[in-house]
C-alpha cells in the first residue's frame, strides 16, 4: 500500500515577495544557495523546466565517489503566479533511486506579512517516492548533500537578509 507524504517546510524571511519569487526563479539567485543549481527553462505553465548541477556539485559528488549528470531535477510546470505561488512537477534526476520513483509535486506560497516580512511555504507531495522524501526532510548531514529542505530555506533566508549564504560564513 502506498501512503501519501505531505512534507510542509515554512521560513520567515525579510524580504518582499518579489525578492523571494526572483530567489527561487532567477539562476543569478538559485547559483548562490542551497545545492546550487540553476533554473534552465523560463517559467511558463505546461513547459518541462530542468535545474542544472553546478562544477562545484559535481566536484563534490567526485569526492564522496558518485558521478553527479549535469541535471539535478526536472519537471513540468503546473501554475505559475509571479510572485505568489509556484506549482512544478519535480523529480531529483541526479539521483538514480529517486529517479526511478518518478515525479512528485512541489508548490512554493509566498505571502507577505505585516512588518517588511514574507513568510515562504514549501509543500512537497511525495507519495510513493520514500527515498525522495528522506533526502528532502533533511535528516542527514548538510554538508554531504543531505540537508533537504530545511538545508536550502535557511540558507535562502541567510542570503536574503545578510547577503550571504550560511556556508559563506
């Protein structure tokens, strides 16, 4: 039987929507957070979007002995809603065991709050796709690739508000 997995992660970060929307979107911005990887495609609903890995990704992966291909994930954007809400279909495609698990969906909310705030909301259904799920809830250890979600919104969050990234520190 398979169970359906619903993982909700949410920041407050201290930007506008905008700047969080452009962080998410824009490779200038993707590049300097998180994984590293970059937007390909431009957003449009119903397109296949790919996210590239980086040298620094696969220079990594090298050193922890696994080939890292040059995308990271792919998908199909569902609903794009500038800068409100993003909707892609998502599946980590470096990853030959999540691979197989196929797609999943990830919806990015971003609303603004009271005081020069936003609070950004990350769901990713990810029924029947176990293995994505343990990458993405961020058990494991950030610096071997295993900080997931938690991992990525914080240091988005860093980056925004002090214009550097945790790992810059």
């Amino acid at each position: 039987m398979t169970s359906t997995t619903t993982q909700v992660h949410r920041v407050y970060i201290k930007a506008k929507p905008q700047a969080i929307w452009d962080a998410i979107t824009q490779p200038e911005w993707t590049r300097r957070y998180g994984y590293g990887g970059s937007f390909e495609e431009e957003l449009r609903t119903g397109k296949p979007y790919r996210i590239l890995t980086t040298d620094e990704m696969k220079k990594s992966g090298a050193e922890m002995g696994f080939e890292v291909p040059d995308v990271a994930v792919d998908g199909e954007v569902v609903e794009v809603d500038p800068p409100r809400k993003l909707v892609l279909t998502w599946r980590m495609a470096m990853d030959p065991t999540a691979a197989a698990e196929g797609f999943t969906k990830l919806t990015y909310e971003i609303d603004e709050v009271a005081g020069g705030y936003a609070k950004l909301t990350v769901i990713h259904d990810l029924e029947g796709a176990p293995s994505v799920a343990a990458m993405t809830a961020g058990d494991g250890q950030a610096d071997q690739g295993g900080g997931g979600w938690p991992w990525i919104l914080s240091d988005l969050k860093s980056l925004l508000e002090t214009g550097e990234p945790l790992a810059a520190g």
